[in-house]
C-alpha cells in the first residue's frame, strides 16, 4: 500500500484560561471563545500533556508527539530528530494580556535538566497589538547585587528598579533565560520558545488566583536563575524589506524571521531536509502551495511545513508571517 505524503500541518489551538487573560484572542485573532478571561492559545506543542492536534488532511485527529513517533526525521528534520529525537523542541503561542503578567523569570537549560529534568526558556516574542501606553517589563534599569534585589523584593519596591518598555505592533523582543521579565496589559503577541513549561513567579501584585488564594511565589528557586547585570539587548531591531525574510532572531534554540508579502507576490518558501518550518500569521492571510494541494491561513493560525517537502509556494493576499525554525 502507497503511503501517504505528508503536507503542511494545521493544528487545533489549546486555548488556556488565565485571571490576566481577555478576549483578544477571540475578536482580533478568531479564536473560539470560551470565556472571557483566554490568556493564551497554544499553536504547536510538544508539551508533556498538551500535545497538538492535527485539524486538517488524513493526519486530522492524530497528535504531534504520535507524529513524530511515526515520521521521524521526514516531519522534523535529520538533524532534529537526532538531536531531540520524539521531543518536538519548540512551544510557539498567541498571549493576551488583559491585565499585566507576574513578575518571571525562566531558568537556562543546565539548571532546568538538573531541577526538573526538562530544557529551559528561552523566548522571543513579536508584538502583534498593543493599546496605547501598554508596557512590557525587561530586566533592571541597572546592574543590581542579590542583596538589593531581595531587600526591594521584601519592601514590595521592585517595580522602582524594573526596566518597562512601551510597546507597539512591530516591536520584537529577545528573552533569553535569566531576564526578568513580564507582559504589560493591553499587550497581544506571538511567542517562541523552547518546549518547557518552567516558570518562577517572582512578584504577582499581591494578587488572588482563580482560586481565591495569593498565586505561588517562587523566591528561592527564581535566586540563582536571575541575570542581575544591565541588559540592554532585549529590543530586536530589524529592517522589514517587503518579499524576502527578515531575520529577528538567530539563535541555538529557534531561528525567527519576519516575512511581509504584498499583494499578489509568489513567495518559493525555502525547505531542507534538516529541519521543519512553522509559519504564524500576525497580519492578513496567505495561501500555501505544494504538490500535492493547498492550505489557506489568516491572521492567528500557524501551520507546521514537514521537513521532506519541496516546491512550497506562498502566494500572498499582504500578509506578515513570522518563519520559525532551528
């Protein structure tokens, strides 16, 4: 029996509740709405209990981790599926944040393996619509020694030493483990990560959870995470030249560029061999082409492009595409 060519994946969203959430994710990305406190929508994920689900073709029902379990390296890439074998290795989301997120910091991946058993978190993020005035918190305005940092912690004085930074669709930002870092309110994006779900909540406003309780601090575990020095590369400045990709971030965990096609352009989408491609909408849609057919996506939907296509075309209606890969 011929086996079935793979194709460009469409997966169902993992929509997750949260008490800074709103409803963005429903009015400006077409989410389904499920209340009205949606912080998050998980696009592709390889996440120990929150795998994706694939929404269109013959692979509709099956999900990502089954997947790679069966494909391999012709979904993911030779030299992906040697290095992470059945892992897929990166998380990417929509986030909206209704009200401002804690206070956080993500651990590197030595200290998460030898905590927790898992990679860290490393994270890019793309703004794609702020409210004006909306912020987001990156680092310290200063070098600061632990002593200081926890003495302002103790006082609740942390936000005085806090870099914030206004924000705007079109801003892009790296944050790498050991920023402290947090998303303002009125703030929608795309982010890309590794595949870990490690977070230490270092301050949260003094605020209840769902539950009614004040949410879990993580003081101790966040102490040796914390990159105390002056950061002052977190801002991605980028030039954005329309038809070709733009590069935002090369790093070991994910490479990101940013892609503006205008209006009837015909886009030959590079693919190799070693390594799948994920593209995320945040602006217009777009059709993709390849051999076999065709798959239509529009601002909020992500698709994952298998590493062992070739010939794929994207033939734009204007559109900005953010093209992940490793």
């Amino acid at each position: 029996m011929k086996e079935e060519k793979l194709y460009p994946l469409k997966f169902s969203p993992i929509l997750k509740t949260k008490i800074w959430g709103g409803e963005k994710l429903h009015s400006v990305l077409g989410k389904e709405r499920i209340g009205n406190q949606i912080g998050e929508s998980w696009e592709i994920s390889g996440v120990d209990g929150d795998f994706s689900v694939v929404e269109n073709g013959f692979l509709k029902g099956e999900n990502l981790k089954d997947l790679i379990l069966k494909y391999k390296e012709k979904l993911v890439g030779r030299s992906i599926y040697a290095r992470f074998k059945e892992k897929f290795p990166l998380l990417v989301k929509f986030i909206d944040a209704k009200e401002k997120l804690s206070v956080q910091v993500h651990p590197d991946d030595e200290l998460a393996s030898k905590r927790h058993g898992t990679l860290g978190k490393t994270e890019m993020w793309y703004i794609v619509q702020a409210d004006p005035e909306a912020k987001i918190i990156t680092g310290f305005q200063n070098g600061i020694s632990k002593e200081d940092y926890l003495s302002h912690l103790k006082n609740e004085s942390l936000e005085e030493i806090l870099n914030k930074e206004s924000v705007k669709s079109g801003d892009a930002f790296f944050i790498k483990a050991g920023l402290i870092h947090a998303i303002g309110a009125g703030v929608l994006l795309a982010e890309i990560q590794e595949t870990s779900d490690i977070t230490y909540r270092i301050y949260d406003y003094n605020r209840e959870g769902i539950d009614g309780k004040q949410r879990e601090l993580h003081t101790q575990l966040a102490l040796d995470t914390i990159d105390y020095s002056n950061n002052d590369d977190y801002k991605i400045r980028y030039s954005l030249e329309e038809n070709k990709l733009n590069s935002l971030v090369d790093c070991s965990y994910f490479s990101t560029q940013l892609l503006h096609l205008k209006e009837d352009y015909n886009f030959k989408l590079p693919i190799n061999n070693d390594c799948f491609v994920i593209l995320m909408c945040v602006e217009g849609s777009t059709l993709i082409e390849y051999e076999e057919g065709k798959e239509e996506i529009s601002v909020g939907e992500s698709i994952l492009i298998p590493a062992n296509l070739r010939e794929i075309t994207i033939s734009s209606k204007n559109c900005k595409l953010l093209h992940v890969t490793i």
